[in-house]
C-alpha cells in the first residue's frame, strides 16, 4: 500500500535534490525544469528508482522513467506515481487544482507554424534563422518556440524528434469546423473574390486547400469506409468569415438551392503555413471546382487530429511510398 510521505527540507550534495521521508524508506525526487532524454536517460541509469518532477517533461521522458519504474510529475498536470504494488496515474485534471498548467508552445499559432516548418524537413540541422526566413516569424517568437521543443525532448541537435513532434503538434491542431453549401467557391465579384482568395491558379502562393480524407485518398493514402464530407482550410480568418457569412449553413439544416446539393466544411488553418506548398488535385468537387490540396504533412496532422477512430486510423496506415515524395514523421 502507498503510505503517506512527508517533505524534509534541504537538498543533497549535488544541490539539485530534495530529499522525501517515507516510513519504509527514502525517495530521492530529482528537481529540473525540463529534462532532456538524455538526461533523462543518465538519470535513470546512475540512480535508483526515485520522483521526477518537472515544469515540462515530453512523452519520451515520461515513458523512459514509467519503464524504469520511476515516478514522475510534469507540472503542467500529469503525475504517475509507482509503487511496488501498483502505478498509479492522475490526469491533468486531476492535478490542475494542485499546480496551474503550463501552455504548450503549439498553444501559440507561432509555435505552430514553428512545428509544422521543422517537420517539413526532418532531417534537415535547422537554425533559428532558417525558420524565420522559411515562416517570416519574428527571431523572438522562433527562438522562444524552439528552445521550448528542446526543453521538451521535441527538438534535438537542431532536428524534430519524430514522431514525438508530430504526435504534440497535432494534439493541438484543432481546427473550428464551419459548414457552407456545396456552392462555394469564386463569386465573379472581384472585391468579394478579392478579399475570399481562393488562390485556384495559383498553387505557390497560398489559398484555399483541401485536407479532408479526399485529399488523402488523392496522395494514395487508404480511404475511411466513411470518408465524411470535403473539409477546406481557407486562407485565413477574414476569408473564412466571408464564406460563412455568404454560404452558412445551420447545424444539419438541408441546403437548398442551385448547386448546393452538397455540404463542405471549412475552417480557419492553425497555422498560416498550413495553405502553403498546395498541389493540384485531379478531382473537382463539390460545386465542379479543383480545389488545390494542402501538402501531405497538413493533410495528415488534421485527420490525425481528427476526432473519429477510423479517420485517424487511415492516417496510422498510411505507408507513402519512395517515389510520393511525402516523408512520413507520424
């Protein structure tokens, strides 16, 4: 049974150490504020079997210590407490109450479109500088977002730890779905159109993009036996607002109306590089138009993101293969 455990107040020699009293015996809990894997690993390889507590601790660190037996606490919320006759795990709601969370750095559209740029190019050494001039982010907003990944074990000698980068950035890819009659698309009116950019023409610059299980089906990817409807991010949140206020649909309401006979869902992207690097499609619905997609890396983070098993199911199968051009970070 887990007996009660009481604070003695001092450090140990090395002086990064609290020492906690137990009845039956001492546990050494090691105080840092973001260990590494490798220090994590060290740790665990030059000590016995202790407490961890961190201010952030990423799912790498987090599993390395749960295998060796370790209890730890990464003080955004989570703690795991092991003992020799049970694990026991407290969500973060149930440890909010005790220490406020901290934000991730996908919390930030900043620090999105930082994760989503790293994955782009895996294996690439990437400096602060390179994702400035690859994103147009301020110096100050890169540098804070990856010294943070590398805090968190996400980001090491300059390249993305994968799949761990992906599996955080899409645990904050939230997109807010809006539904719109099957009938958008360019108006003919050039101040409307100018203001929507659906940027069909144009696949280097940015605009409209599909990213639902179509365009996954479109890059050879295996399709969900209910692929659900067209999902488009639009160029940004004046655009999108545009299109719901012209093509809106309420809740599951019928459309009606001349080429409406479909529904489409659009939302703003969480990154502004999400509607970059778009490719064509050789497909053209709904409405008759070729919607451009997003490039595969978005198309996967947003049905990875995706609420329903099945469609993140086809993104965990999905094998690209040599000659797709895609590189798999998931």
């Amino acid at each position: 049974m887990l007996h009660s455990v009481h604070v003695i107040a001092g450090r140990s020699s090395n002086g990064d150490s609290v020492w906690l009293a137990d009845p039956r015996r001492p546990l050494d809990v090691t105080l840092s504020p973001a260990p590494t894997l490798a220090q994590t690993k060290a740790l665990i390889s030059s000590s016995s079997p202790g407490v961890v507590v961190a201010d952030r601790l990423a799912a790498p660190q987090r599993a390395a210590l749960s295998a060796a037996g370790w209890s730890w606490w990464d003080r955004r919320g989570a703690l795991v407490v092991v003992t020799t006759e049970a694990t026991i795990e407290l969500a973060p709601a149930a440890v909010a109450a005790v220490e406020p969370l901290l934000p991730s750095p996908f919390s930030r559209v900043a620090g999105r479109t930082v994760g989503l740029e790293l994955l782009r190019a895996p294996e690439a050494r990437r400096t602060v500088r390179d994702v400035v001039d690859a994103t147009g982010l301020s110096v100050g907003a890169v540098g804070r977002t990856m010294a943070e990944l590398a805090d968190d074990g996400l980001l090491h000698g300059q390249r993305p730890v994968v799949p761990a980068l992906f599996e955080a950035l899409a645990a904050a890819w939230r997109p807010r779905w809006h539904r719109v009659a099957g009938r958008v698309g360019p108006t003919g009116v050039s101040v409307l159109d100018d203001v929507l950019r659906f940027g069909l023409d144009v696949g280097a610059a940015p605009g409209w993009a599909m990213v639902s299980t179509h365009a996954l089906l479109a890059y050879g990817g295996p399709s969900p036996l209910y692929p659900g409807p067209v999902r488009l991010f639009g160029i940004d949140e004046r655009a999108v607002a545009w299109a719901v206020e012209r093509w809106g649909v309420d809740g599951d309401a019928p459309v009606e109306g001349d080429g409406a006979a479909d529904v489409v869902e659009i939302a703003v992207p969480p990154s502004p590089g999400a509607v970059l690097h778009r490719h064509p499609w050789g497909g053209a619905e709904p409405g008759g138009i070729a919607w451009r997609l997003a490039d595969p890396l978005v198309v996967a983070l947003t049905l990875a993101a995706d609420p329903e098993p099945e469609v993140r199911a086809s993104i965990a199968a999905w094998r690209p293969g040599a000659g797709t051009g895609v590189t798999r970070v998931w």
